[in-house]
C-alpha cells in the first residue's frame, strides 16, 4: 500500500507522497489545472470525474465518459492508466458500467470512489472500489483493502487540519 492525498483544490504545501488524486470535471466545484497537476511533488496521479447527481441511465454514462476522454487528452494522460469516478453516497451501476465502457475501450481503467457502505454495494462486474471509512486508523484501511477495495480513504482534512484527504492505495493501481 501506497500513500495517495486528495483535494478539490490542490493543496499549497502538498505532502511528498506516492500520489496525489484531483478533479478534471463532472460535477466538482473546482477542476484542477494542467500546471496545478504539474505542481505536485508525486510520483503518480489519479485524476478524478465527479458523476454523484448524474441519472443512472446509458446516456448520461455516453455524455460523461466522452467528456472524460476529453479532460484527459487535454491533459495529456495516456491510455492504460486508472481513472477514479466519484459517486459519493450513490449506487448507480448503469451509469458507471457506461462510463467504465468508454473508458475501457480507449484503455483507460474505472475506479469507482465512495462511502465504504455505498460503494460495496456496487455489482462484482466493478473490479476496482476506493472506499472512504474515515477510521483514523491505518490498520484498519490497510485490512479494508482486500479483494475489490484497491484503495481506502481514511482520514479526512479536517481530522488532519490540513487541505487534503488521506488514502491508502495498492501499488499495483496503474496510475498516471
């Protein structure tokens, strides 16, 4: 397991960690910049689609997995790396079944991001689940982390009183 910190905003002193995961669209109130993404001393990024507050159907899942290849082309991403979609506290298996579909066939991987309760509940053709249980307690991420859970959200910013959010995720995750 790999540190990895999130934001909505990019933080001002971000940590020297594995990763940094941050938003390239959907419904997030800030996405991130090509030279913010540029300013984070990581090895790897995670970049994030917000589709909490989409409908569950085919079409809103075409809509946003076009405009997710078009983030990441304008930032340059290349194929083969994972890409988180935020769903928050909704289970919405059509929707992210569409999503995960553009994205596969242009070589990208779905993660999809979620309360540990909701996102569990997704069905099993979902391979990669980011669980947030904001424990406090690393142990206990690091044993949530089995099977579909491939990374665990922790700790949030205000436990740690800093701007960022803090997860655990498997090195074997293939990041930006």
């Amino acid at each position: 397991m790999r540190y990895m910190y999130d934001a909505s905003t990019p933080p001002l002193e971000p940590p020297h960690w594995y990763a940094c995961a941050g938003y390239i669209g959907g419904g997030t109130p800030r996405v991130w910049t090509k030279a913010e993404w540029d300013a984070q001393p990581t090895v790897k990024r995670l970049p994030i689609w917000t589709g909490a507050g989409r409908p569950d159907t085919e079409e809103a899942g075409q809509e946003d997995g076009g405009n997710i290849l078009h983030a990441l082309r304008d930032l340059g991403v290349p194929a083969g790396v994972t890409v988180a979609l935020d769903m928050e506290t909704e289970v919405k298996p059509i929707y992210a079944e569409t999503v995960g579909y553009a994205l596969a066939i242009n070589s990208y991987h779905l993660l999809i991001y979620g309360s540990f309760s909701y996102v569990t509940k997704y069905p099993t053709i979902f391979p990669s689940l980011w669980a947030a249980d904001w424990s406090d307690n690393e142990q206990e991420a690091i044993d949530q982390a089995e099977g579909r859970i491939v990374a665990v959200q922790w700790r949030s910013a205000g436990e740690i009183g800093r701007e960022f959010d803090m997860s655990l995720i498997e090195q074997n995750v293939p990041l930006w």
